[in-house]
C-alpha cells in the first residue's frame, strides 16, 4: 500500500484524488485542507462543488481508502507520495503583480512539507505553475538537515469544471515529467504505476520537468486563444451579415483545424485560462522576449473586448439607456455544469450592467452562492433568483449568459407574455432558436450575427 495525499481540496484536489482512489483500491489517498468547511463538505452529502458524477464517485471511495482531513501535518509525516494542489492566483502585490503567479501557498506547502516529514517522499506538482518552479522546490525542499530526499514531478491537470469526471476516466493524456536522475525516474515510474490501473499506458507520455510545467501553460493558452479567435470573427461577422456559426463550422471540418473550442461566446472565463496566460506573459517578459509576450497577452485583450462589446451592444440596441430597466441574466457561473463563478463573464456583465444602473435579477441552476460571494459589495444590488420564468418577469431584457441545457427547452412564449415590451434577448452563448423567438415577438441580438429585430432597421 502506498499513502497518498494530496494537499488543497479544491476543484482539482478533490475530483482528482477521488478518481485515483477509486481506481486503486490498494492505496490510501488523503486530502487535506485548511479550509475546514470545504473538508466538511467533502466528508457530507453536499459535496463543495457541483460537477456531474463526482458524488458516485467520491462515495465509492470514501471512508474505504479515500478519506478528507484538516490535519496537514500529521498527513504529511504518514504520506509516501504528496500531491499539491493548492490554488496559484495571480498576484496583487509587489513585482508581477497583475501577471505572475502568486506562490505564496506554494511555498508555505514545501516548507510544511519539510518540516514534518520525517522519511524521503515524492512531491507532485499538480497545480499550475511557472515553468522552472520546481526548480525552487528542490532547493525549498532538498536543504533539509534530516537528510531527506525529495524528487519532485510535475504533473499537470488537464481537467475541465463540468465534464472533470469524464476527462479523467478518460483523459487525452496524462502528462508526467521528471529529472533524468534514477531518483527521478523512480519517482516518475511511481505516478505512472497509479495512472496505468485504468489509462491505456500510450496515452501517459513523460517529459522533462521544464516540458511538463510549461506544457500546461501552453495547453491553456491555445485553448484561450481559439476562443479569442473566434470571438474576433464574431465581430466582424456582425459588421458584415456572416453568420459565426456557421464559419466555425466551415472552418472546423478541416482536419488540421478540427471543430473543438470555436464556439463563439460573450467570453471565456473560469479561474486559469486567464491567470495562466497572464503567467505566461510574465514569464516571456522576464526571458526578454517582449513580442511573444504581447502575442499572448493579446488573446485576453480580446476577451475583455467581446465582453465589452456584449454590454455595449446591449445599452446601444436598449435605445441608449438601461437605467432603472429591470434585466435578466440567464446564468451566473463561467460555463454549464459547474457552480463555478470564477473569472466568469455573466458576472462581468453583470457589473457592467450594474455601472449602467439597471436593475439586475441573476438566475442560475447551481452557481447563486458563489456568485452573491464572488460579486462582493455588488450583490446588494443584484436580486437573485433561482426560477428562471421569475427572473424573467417584467424584465425589459434577457441575457443568456451560460450555456446550460435547461435554458434552450424554457417556455419562451409565456416569458415573452411576461416581459416588459418591446422584449429583448441577448444570447451571449447562441444555444437559442433565434428565428422562432423573434416570430414570438422578441428583438434578438445573437453572437456573431445578423441582429433579428422590430426596433431598428436591420
Ligand atoms: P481551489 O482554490 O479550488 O483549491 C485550492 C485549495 O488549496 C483551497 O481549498 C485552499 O484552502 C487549499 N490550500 C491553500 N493553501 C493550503 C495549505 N497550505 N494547506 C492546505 N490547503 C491549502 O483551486 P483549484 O481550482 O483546485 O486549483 C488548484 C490548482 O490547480 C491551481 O494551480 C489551478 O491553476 C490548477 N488547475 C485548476 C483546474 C480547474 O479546473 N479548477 C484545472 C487544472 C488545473
Ligand atoms: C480549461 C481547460 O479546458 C482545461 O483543460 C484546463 O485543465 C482548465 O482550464 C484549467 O487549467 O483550469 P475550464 O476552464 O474548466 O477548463 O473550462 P473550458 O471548457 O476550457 O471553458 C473555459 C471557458 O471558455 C468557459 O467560459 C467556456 O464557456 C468558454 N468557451 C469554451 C467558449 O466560449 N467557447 C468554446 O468554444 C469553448
């Protein structure tokens, strides 16, 4: 039996750890945190995140060999392997601050771990990092005056919020890097041997450690920049009556394209792709490299862009003003299937709206709690309600904000009887009907096309 921990129970230490110890019975996984209400939630009925079929899976495990602590230290002196998954904001102080990654919790981790280890460990990097971070983890790490040995590897999370448990049953691939030394490779065979008890060996490729960390940074970035690409399209379309949906289309059945991430949207948001692209503009800038810094850094100027252009779109088509206007946004976390309100684009809109003083009621199946404490002093002016038809109720204007299932299949009619007239609907995520809903008598303004409305002429 091996004892594995995993410190940080969050979006990633917790799905992830759950996975492993569902699949390697043989082991002993711990999470610990030391937020203490997140490991209460863990040990409850009411895990701390929604993501569709976490709850079956934590549950296979848990209590059996799968368990959740606050006790860091005593986990760290029982632990054989610890992986580290603590959160890497980016930073608000000091030098980089805006781009680099904050470490701060990183680096508390390291020297806790050497403080209470009392035998020599793996270390995983499971959070994403700075390409060279292990690098100082080594030297944080390996001065110890006990005389132990800690390898480090870096293994990256590829998961993405609302489909994690299928990414990680099956995952593209698992990614592994390691030092050439025989420690090191020992270290890495240690992490191959946990993954191959369910992915086919092929798909779990090892590196170097530089290749690893910066193979996540990179991952995020290209991600980012398709949505950032076709989202600049969007709004060319919009000037020339191109309908996007229908080029991504175009464009995605050539192969060397392919048609994944190039659904155009008011913006991507969620915790990483912009910290991570933020990151890696520091680190261009700190290698000297000034272009490639601003190529990237692009990619999120675009996204601030579109969310710009969605608000503005809105207040310009609302005949200049929505003040006092009570508007609907249909959705509040940064995607479907998750209850994840970070970096999220409804709630930048929603405080956009907020500037323009309309009058915002926010709908959302799963992601209120997080968007009351994620909009902070904001939320007194935001009226949150769960019932997307009360939501919806003598509003001037819906937004789509999210692209959940449920808000294609609403009664669209009867929220037209209840609204405020004329009625409009801003789809920031094009999963509505737009031809049926303007027959209903709806102005419609969608992503990337031709406006379809009573109230100008298009
Ligand atoms: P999170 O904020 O949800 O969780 C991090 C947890 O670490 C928190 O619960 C915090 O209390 C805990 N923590 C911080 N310092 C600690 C300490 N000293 N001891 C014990 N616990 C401590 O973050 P997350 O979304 O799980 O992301 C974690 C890392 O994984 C980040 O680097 C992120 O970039 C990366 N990542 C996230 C995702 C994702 O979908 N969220 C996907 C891939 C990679
Ligand atoms: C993303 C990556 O997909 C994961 O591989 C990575 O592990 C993770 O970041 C991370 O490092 O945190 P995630 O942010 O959870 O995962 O979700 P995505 O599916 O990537 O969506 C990100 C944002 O882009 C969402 O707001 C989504 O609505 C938006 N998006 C995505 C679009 O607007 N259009 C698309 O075509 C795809």
């Amino acid at each position: 039996m091996t004892n594995i921990l995993c410190i940080g129970a969050g979006y990633v230490g917790g799905p992830t750890m759950a996975v492993i110890a569902s699949h390697c019975p043989q082991h002993r996984v711990v999470v610990v945190d030391i937020n203490e209400a997140r490991i209460n939630a863990w040990q409850s009925d009411q895990l701390p995140i929604y993501e569709p079929g976490l709850y079956e899976v934590v549950s296979s495990a848990r209590g059996r060999n799968l368990f959740f602590s606050t006790e860091v230290n005593r986990h760290i002196a029982e632990a054989d392997i610890i992986f580290v998954s603590v959160n890497t904001p980016t930073k608000s102080f000091g030098q980089g601050a805006g781009r680099a990654a904050d470490l701060q919790y990183w680096e508390k981790t390291a020297r806790q771990i050497v403080e209470n280890s009392t035998s020599s460990k793996v270390v995983v990097e499971k959070s994403t990092l700075p390409v060279r971070t292990a690098e100082a983890m080594e030297h944080i790490l390996n001065y110890n005056s006990a005389g132990l040995h800690f390898d480090i590897v870096s293994n990256p999370e590829f998961l993405a919020e609302g489909t994690a448990i299928q990414d990680m049953q099956n995952p593209d691939r698992v990614l592994i890097g390691g030092k050439d030394s025989p420690s090191g490779q020992k270290a890495v065979q240690a992490i191959v041997d946990i993954y191959s008890q369910w992915v086919p060996r092929e798909r779990i490729i090892t590196t170097n450690l530089w290749s690893s960390e910066l193979s996540k940074l990179a991952a995020n970035a290209f991600l980012a920049q398709r949505v950032s690409s076709i989202n600049a399209i969007s709004a060319l379309c919009e000037k020339t009556g191109a309908d996007v949906n229908e080029v991504s289309h175009a464009i995605g059945l050539d192969n060397r394209i392919g048609p994944r991430f190039l659904k155009a949207s008011v913006g991507f948001g969620g915790s990483c792709f912009r910290k991570d692209i933020l990151n890696l503009v520091y680190l261009c800038e700190y290698y000297g490299l000034g272009e490639v810094a601003s190529y990237w850094e692009q990619v999120i100027k675009m996204n601030d862009h579109q969310q710009q252009r969605f608000v503005s779109n809105m207040v310009s088509s609302m005949f200049n003003t929505v003040a006092g206007k009570r508007i609907a946004l249909f959705g509040a976390a940064f995607k479907a299937n998750t209850s994840d309100t970070r970096e999220s684009p409804a709630l930048a809109v929603c405080r956009a709206l907020l500037e323009e003083r309309a009058d915002i009621v926010l709908t959302d199946p799963h992601a209120l709690d997080n968007a009351r404490t994620d909009l902070g002093g904001a939320a007194k002016f935001v009226c949150f309600e769960p019932d997307p038809y009360a939501a919806a109720k003598n509003a001037h204007a819906i937004a789509i904000l999210t692209d959940w299932a449920q808000y294609v299949d609403l009664d669209y009619e009867a929220i037209y009887k209840s609204m405020a007239k004329p009625a409009f609907i801003f789809d920031g995520r094009n999963i509505l009907d737009h031809k049926k809903l303007h027959a209903m008598g709806f102005n419609v303004y969608a992503i990337g096309k031709p406006p379809l409305t009573y109230t100008q002429a298009s």
